[in-house]
C-alpha cells in the first residue's frame, strides 16, 4: 500500500499590519512563537487561525499581549485595532480582545519587577 503525502504548513504567522481602526480578525487562537525583532530584540507573535485557512496571522505588541496571554489556546478570538494610543513609552497599536462567552480566561500575574506595562 502506497502512503499518501500531505503538505506541512509554517508555524510561524503573517503579520497583521491594521492601516485604520475598526479592522478585525478572527479565529482560533493557537498561542505565540518567541520571535527576534529587527533590533535583536525578542517579542511574543500571537497566532490566529481563521476559519478554513491553513495560515496563521500574527498579532503582536505590549498592548494585545497582556490580553492574549489570559486567553487558553483553542479559544475562538475576535480582535479588533482601535486606533493608536499614546503610553509613557510613545504610541502603541491599541486593541479590543473577545472571546466567545463561557471561556474561562487565565488568571497572569506580572511580577513587579518585571513590569511591562505600558502606562
């Protein structure tokens, strides 16, 4: 018996680049990949996978990180770009998170020592 092939996908996500507020994407949230940035910094990637597509799509930035990280993977997410919003580290891309009603979202502390918010 012959086996039979099936292509493998990236894991690794498209980026989302919103260009105006009320853009938004949805799907299945499949956690983050660690990846290094132009200046040799690190930062999360998030990814989405949305319904009937094989490709995820990255979301990224401190602002949809702190949300994101409460929600479990397998949950259906909607993501919605408000606009830019002006913290005490200069402008970041500021988002809406939902997710359907009943999930049970994760409970992430942030030690104070590493505090990484951006207000």
């Amino acid at each position: 018996m012959a086996r039979e092939r099936q292509t493998v996908g990236s894991n690794y996500a498209k980026p989302w680049k919103p260009e105006g507020a009320g853009e938004t994407i949805e799907g299945v949230y499949s956690g983050y990949n660690t990846v290094k940035g132009d200046r040799g910094e690190t930062f999360k990637s998030h990814k989405v996978k949305p319904e009937g597509s094989e490709e995820y799509i990255g979301v990224s930035g401190a602002m949809v990180d702190g949300m994101l990280l409460r929600v479990p993977v397998g949950a259906y997410v909607w993501i919605t770009f408000k606009g830019m919003l002006k913290t005490k580290n200069g402008q970041a891309k500021d988002y809406e998170v939902q997710t359907e009603k009943g999930v049970k979202l994760i409970d992430v502390g942030i030690d104070a020592e590493d505090d990484t918010s951006p207000y």
